[in-house]
C-alpha cells in the first residue's frame, strides 16, 4: 500500500511539471510573436521611409547631363565653332569582371589604336567615381558602331553613347583666333567647379576657347533614372535640363579672315585688322596653323609630333610673335618730332646713305640705300622713300627718354588687352630697361638703331596694328576686342562697352594730318613711294608704310645678297596701312618673316586684305 501512494503522488507533479512547461513555453511563443508582430510593424511603418530610400538607392541614380557648349558666330552671323554628335565607347568598370581582358577583347574587336588605350587607362587610375562612364574610343567609325553592335551581349558594362563634341568647320584658318577645346587634366581639374563639370570631359585650351570659358561651358542639368541591376537604365523619371551656354558673336569678318590666311598660306607671319572706330579685331591671322580638330577628343602621338616642326604652327605670331617693327614706326616718330618742335614740316637733310653721330665718325650708320636719297628730303620724302638716314638723325635729336615715352602711349611696349589671352608686352626700350636688365648704360647708338624700329625695340603684330589704328582714327585708341556680343538664347549678356582708351593728345592736329598724306604719298605716289606697285590701281585711297628688318649685321663695305642668304636669315617683310584714307574703315598690319622687302612682300597681301573688306559685296556690307 505505501508504494503505490509514492507512484501515484511522483505522477501528479511531473503532470504538473509538464503543464507550466507547456505554459511557460506558450507564453515564449506568444512574446517572440509579439516582438516580431512589433519589428514588422516598425519595417512597414517606422521605418518605412529609411528603406524605401535605402532600396530606391540601389535602383535608381542622378546622372549629370552636360550643357551643350555655346557656340560662335563672326560679324555676320557665320558660324565659327559649333556642336556635332559623335559616338563614344564607354566603360564602367564597376559592371565588368574582368576590365584588363574586356580591354584586350575590345581593342581586337574594333582595331583601337594605342593612344585611346593610355587615355582610357589614364582616366581609369584617376576616376573616383565608381559608376562613372569612362570613354575608351571618343570617335567611333560607322563601321565600329556596327561590329560592336554584333557582340555587345559579350560586353556587360559597355555601351555605345552618342555625345556632342567641339567642330569647326574652317580648320587651321582661324586656329590661332579661336584656340580650341581639349580633355580635362589634372591640373585643370584641380581648379574648376567640378560639380559643374561632372559631365563635361572638355574645357577651353588656348583663345577665344578658353578666355571665354565660365560663359562657352553653361550649366550642368540631370536625370533621375531607374537602372537594373547592371546600371542600365531603364527609364527616366524626372530631369532638370541643362543650361546651354552662351553665344559669342566676334567682330572677327571670315571672308577677311580668309583671304588673309589663303594670302599668307606657305609662309611664316601675321595679318592683324582692326576697326580703327571701335577696336574690334576684324582678322587674326597666323600662318602656319593647325587643325584644331584634332585636340577636341584627343590628339595622337603622331600628330602632335607632326605639329613640333621649325615653322612653329602652334605658336601664335599675332600675340607672341616678337618682331622689331622696323620702318612701319617711322610715321610715329615724324609725328612726334613735328609735334615736340623737334623739326619743323621744312627741316631738311642732305642724305649721302651714311649717318654718324656728332663728334663720332667711327661708327657709320647706313640707309638702306647705299647712295642715299640725296638733297633735301625733309620728313615727308623721309617717310615716302623710307629713307633711313633722316630717322637716324631725328631719333638721336629726340633722344630715347622722349621717344620712349610717346610710343608707350600708342601701345609699344605694353599689353593691348585683347580678350583673348596669352598676349606679350614686347619691348620699348629705355635707359631704365637696359640698366636693369642688361646692366649697363644706354648709349647714343642705341637711341639711332631706335630711329628705324630697330636694335631692342620689339612688338607683336597686334601691337603694330594697334598703333597704325591711333594714327587713322587721329590718335583716338580703343581697346581691342574679339567679341562684340554674348548672347544666351535671345538674351544678350552684358559685357564690358567699347571702351576708349587715354587719347593721344594733338597739340597741333595738322601734324598728325601731314604724316597721314605723306602715308597716303607711300601708296600712291607714282614715282617713289614704297608701296606703289601694290596699290597704284586701287580704286580707293590708303595711307601705308613699308618696312624691312634686317636680321643680322653687315660690315660697313658689304652688300646684301638675299640670294646667297640663307633663307632663316634673310629679311622680314612687314607693311601697316589703312583705308579708305579719309574715312578709315580698317587698319592692317602684315609680318612676313624671311621673306624680303616689305614693298614687294607685305604691301601685296595688305592690298587683298583692304580689297576684300572694302569692295567685295558681303565684306562691304559688314564694314558697315
């Protein structure tokens, strides 16, 4: 009997034990169900909008969209530089497995040159961005488009895009006018808003391109877009547009332009005009140039090497070009020493070809004419016949402090300002420069080779023309411009007004008068004037002047032979004119290195330049 009571009270409590097990585990249940009821709850409505961002990130991406670039236009409305739409390959190296062997595969399939393979390698080592499109062939060939179109299922991750890229269409004619656009470097990436240029691969180099950059560039717009999960996308689901940019509308004439190049083509100078009324560039010549197409996407080895010859083509001549300006400055200087009393308009010289300084016969100073001009050239025959002689004696009455002074303010020896950057001051010597930079004294020999544009006085092209323009338009300067408006769709942008520059002061406006007909006696005198033979059949007056520079020193008893001399030596040709003579519409400068007497050489290429804007019928009307 005791043993069954102990049996049956050991079952009642393990079937007690059993039931708040059971409870316990129930109550468990029903608290885990609880809790994740709860974290639901919090996913679905708490944290609803952390994840749906979270998620949406992942499948959805702001992409850039680059402004289109603004174009330019010349004086009529000619189109100088524009937009074309090329096809680019484009990698995202993050979509790829294997980038190296994608690579390899792509330069087999499409015949990718060498050059594009470092540039894509280049941006790649350099990118930041993990999704960012990187191009590995900016210009794809109709053919390439086709061939990869076949396979583009072997390729994830690449695509063919179509994008717009800088074109101009007159090639190596304004090349030095426009400069030209080129790749984003590092050092230009380092200094620009690179969120507005997320999307832009290009920038202004040199020129127009790159002065006018902050208004040509625009602003950057973007899409909202959803991709699938190797980033391609599949639809657009909001955009903000780009902001094209601005327009440039230039003073520059292209026919002008034109002729001007096809006159200077094959040899080595510079044709500068300007509007002596405003100071607006008309023609920017350099020759030889370049075809700036080819920096747009990226120039080749072999171009590039092609373009490091003797002759320079990259270098501007206009702005950079350093010439001593030889007897284009003579006008300048009868000028002021009409004007300073130095001479009156009846001082006269008896001139045997030979100059020296007072009390100094050592050292003889030769006109270009070795028997000299003979008797009485006062300084209207001085200018007509160029004679040498008479300006070595002016310049040394003068003396190089007033000279110095009088020719800065027609621009020698400073900046112009131009827009377009990259200009050269030249040089207008002085006893202050050559102390300084020379270390010794100036002597009067110097002040004499100073007389006729010679020794160290230097200045570009545009310098030339600038001051030939003051002489037209009476001594009254502007500052020069390339650009005559910005325009923003059809909004015109304010830029700085045509502005005057400090006036050159005329003390007795006849003098100024007398050189001008003395110019005008360089062109049309039948007899003696330099110019004649360019422009005696002209059916429009001008005012000219001639120049040619010798290059290296000859003793006292020899001639030059340009013949027996070699061609890097021989003589630079150079001209300055205006017309029509009594209201001047333009004023040209030409520089033609090596090529001989500025009447023969220069004059000429002048003479078409002055033909094409005043005559032909588009130019004239431009020149209104």
């Amino acid at each position: 009997m005791i043993n069954r009571r102990v049996t049956l009270k050991n079952q009642f409590k393990e079937l007690s034990l059993y039931q708040n097990r059971m409870f316990i585990s129930f109550l468990l249940v029903i608290g885990m169900v609880l809790l994740l009821i709860g974290w639901v709850a919090d996913l679905q409505v708490s944290q609803y909008e952390k994840y749906r961002t979270e998620s949406d990130n992942n499948r959805i991406r702001i992409l850039p969209v680059a402004p289109p670039r603004g174009l330019i236009y010349d004086r009529n409305g000619i189109i100088l530089a524009e937009n074309r739409s090329v096809y680019s390959l484009e990698l995202i190296p993050e979509q790829i497995d294997d980038l190296e062997q994608t690579v390899k595969k792509l330069e087999q399939l499409l015949n990718l040159e060498e050059d594009d393979l470092a540039r894509f390698w280049r941006e790649y080592r350099r990118t930041r961005e993990r999704f960012k499109k990187i191009p590995l062939e900016t210009k794809m060939s109709e053919q390439q488009v086709a061939r990869f179109a076949v396979d583009r299922h072997r390729f994830p991750g690449v695509s063919v895009e179509a994008r717009l890229v800088r074109y101009y269409p007159y090639d190596d004619v304004l090349s030095h006018a426009l400069g030209f656009v080129g790749r984003i470097n590092d050092v230009e990436l380092r200094s620009i808003d690179q969120q507005n240029y997320k999307a832009t691969r290009h920038i202004g180099k040199v020129g127009l391109e790159k002065y006018y950059e902050p208004l040509l560039h625009g602003t950057i717009g973007s899409q909202r877009v959803e991709t699938d999960v190797q980033g391609r996308v599949l639809r657009v689901l909001s955009q903000q547009a780009p902001q094209s940019g601005s327009d440039l509308h230039l003073a520059l004439d292209l026919p002008l332009q034109m002729t001007a190049y096809e006159a200077l083509k094959g040899q080595r100078g510079s044709v500068v005009a300007i509007d002596p009324k405003t100071g607006g560039v008309l023609a920017l010549v350099s020759t030889p140039g370049y075809n700036p197409n080819l920096f747009v996407t990226g120039i080749s080895t072999k171009d590039y090497q092609a373009l490091l010859n003797e002759d320079r083509p990259l270098f501007n001549r206009a702005l950079r070009g350093q010439y001593s300006p030889g007897s284009t400055i003579k006008p300048h200087l009868a000028w002021l020493g009409l004007e300073s009393k130095t001479i009156s308009p009846d001082y006269e010289i008896n001139d045997t070809g030979v100059y020296t300084l007072p009390n100094d016969d050592e050292r003889p100073f030769r006109d270009w004419k070795k028997r000299g001009h003979g008797q009485h050239v006062n300084f209207r025959d001085a200018i007509i016949q160029s004679c040498d002689t008479f300006f070595y004696g002016l310049a040394y009455k003068l003396g190089i402090d007033k000279i110095s002074s009088a020719m800065e303010k027609f621009g020698f020896g400073d900046y112009t300002g131009i827009d377009i950057g990259e200009e050269v001051p030249g040089l207008m010597p002085s006893r202050s420069w050559k102390k300084g930079a020379r270390g010794v004294h100036w002597f009067p020999g110097d002040t004499v080779n100073t007389g006729i544009g010679q020794g160290y006085w230097l200045a570009t092209p545009l310098q030339i023309a600038n001051a030939t323009a003051a002489i037209a338009s009476n001594g009254i300067r502007y500052q020069l411009r390339m650009v005559n408006s910005v325009r923003q769709k059809d909004r015109q942008i304010a830029i700085d007004p045509i502005m005057a520059l400090p006036q050159i002061e005329l003390g007795d406006g006849k003098n100024m008068r007398r050189v001008q007909e003395a110019m005008k006696a360089v062109n049309h005198n039948p007899v003696v004037g330099t110019a004649r033979s360019a422009f005696m059949d002209a059916p429009y007056k001008s005012a000219g002047k001639t120049g040619t520079v010798q290059l290296f020193g000859l003793d006292v008893d020899e001639e030059y032979e340009e013949e027996t001399t070699a061609e890097r030596l021989r003589d630079n040709a150079l001209y300055i004119g205006y017309a029509p003579f009594d209201d001047p519409a333009i004023a040209v400068a030409v520089v033609v290195e090596n090529a001989g007497g500025g009447g023969s050489n220069a004059a000429p290429i002048a003479r078409k330049i002055m033909d094409q804007y005043l005559l032909n019928a588009n130019a004239g009307n431009s020149a209104q």
